[in-house]
C-alpha cells in the first residue's frame, strides 16, 4: 500500500517535469483566483490548445482543479459558453526516499497536546514557536542591514515568510498568507495549529523589530489563519 502511494507521488510530480506544463502550473498555483486556459497560454506563451492539453493534465494528476462559469456573467440564450477555469488544488505532496514519515509525528504530538488539559503545555508551544520565529526575524533583519528602513523591513518579513512557504501578498493595509505550511495538520487540530502560527509570526515581527506589523489571527477558507495588518504611516 505504501510503495502504491509512494509511486502515485512520484507520478504527480513527473507530471511537471515537462516544462511548458510545469510553467503552466505555477502560473495558476501563483494566483489567488480563477484563471482560464486563454490567461494562461498568453501568460507562458503557448497556445490555447497546448495550454488546454496540460492544464487537463495536471487536473488530472490532482495539482489544479477544474470548474465552469460564464466569464461574460449573463445567462440564458446568448451568454455563451462557460469558459472552464483553473485554480491549485488543495492536496499536498511530499515524496521522501527512504519513506520517512515527519507528518505523523507532528500529528501524534499535536493529538497529545490537544487532548493535554494542562495549560503549561500550550504555553510552552506558543513560546517555543514564539523563539523560533524571533529568531527567523532576526536573522532576516541582519541580513536587511546596519540600518534598516522600514521598507526593506517590510520586504525582509515577505522574503522570510515566503521562504518557509506562506505565501505572502500585499492587499490594501494587510498582508495576507496564501498558503499555510501546516495545513493538513491545521485540518485536525485548528485551535493548536493556529495559536503556534499566530506565536511563530509574532515572533518573527518581534525579531524583525517591525511594529509596523500586526499580527492577528483571521481564518478564511484556503488561507492562513494568520493575517498582518500593516501601519503605512
């Protein structure tokens, strides 16, 4: 059963090994809504029909998802066709030779932790996750220079957030994570999850030493469950 799955994971990921496909792909992965085989082409350059070819294919490999709707948004006679349109897929993939298994173990810990009614336990996350991410600050604020401005502070928190693959985007006042790194752990333990992710990324502000940034905790569906709200002035 494990070596079935370890061959489908690694069928998933050849599928992008094709290049123009493998652009295809992070075209859409990179954006936040729907996109459609003709935005997607121009994008990478290919034609229509190509690009139709591997999006299928990637849809079928499970790393995009498909749905239909009239981009015109009328209805009824005259409204044309739906256009079918794109977006990544929620399942994640992971291939290790040899198997190793560092999912199971953070479920395990976090099953404990969830069913602990101590709460020195879940104050000893939320400060361990809060050192960790200090650190990560730190370390991206040394790298910012002697003197820092506010402005490459900024960009340090979104060069360090997008390395550790939270996915981070600028909207009007906020930065908004895209991606949560934990989340198929986050699915079965919401409340432990969310509260270190809120203590990590304080901590990475607090290393930064950029109160400019606030973190708070604003669960979407498909997002992280932490947000920054950000000072312009």
């Amino acid at each position: 059963m494990e070596t079935r799955r370890l061959q489908r994971q690694i069928a998933e990921l050849a599928a992008l090994g094709e290049p123009a496909r493998r652009a295809l792909y992070f075209y859409v992965a990179d954006r936040q809504g729907d996109v459609s085989r003709e935005d997607a082409a121009r994008a990478v350059g290919v034609s229509r029909s190509l690009a139709g070819f591997h999006l299928d294919r990637l849809v079928e490999e499970g790393l995009l998802e498909a749905s239909f709707r009239r981009l015109s948004g009328r209805s009824g006679p005259g409204a044309g066709r739906p256009a079918k349109l794109y977006r990544r897929s929620s399942r994640q993939i992971e291939v290790s030779l040899p198997q190793r298994s560092y999912e199971l173990a953070a479920r395990i810990l976090a099953t404990a932790i969830d069913a602990s009614e101590a709460p020195k336990i879940r104050n000893a996350l939320a400060r361990t996750a809060r050192s960790v991410g200090k650190r990560i600050g730190a370390e991206a604020r040394a790298r910012a220079g002697s003197r820092p401005s506010k402005k490459s502070l900024l960009v340090g928190m979104v060069t360090a957030l997008a390395a550790h693959g939270y996915e981070p985007e600028r909207a009007a006042g906020e930065l908004n994570l895209r991606n949560c790194p934990f989340h198929a752990l986050a699915s079965e333990h919401k409340d432990v999850v969310c509260g270190m992710n809120l203590a990590l990324i304080e901590g990475l502000v607090e290393g930064l030493q950029l109160p400019a940034a606030r973190p708070v905790l604003a669960p979407e569906p498909g997002m992280c469950c932490v947000r920054l709200k950000l000072k312009t002035k």
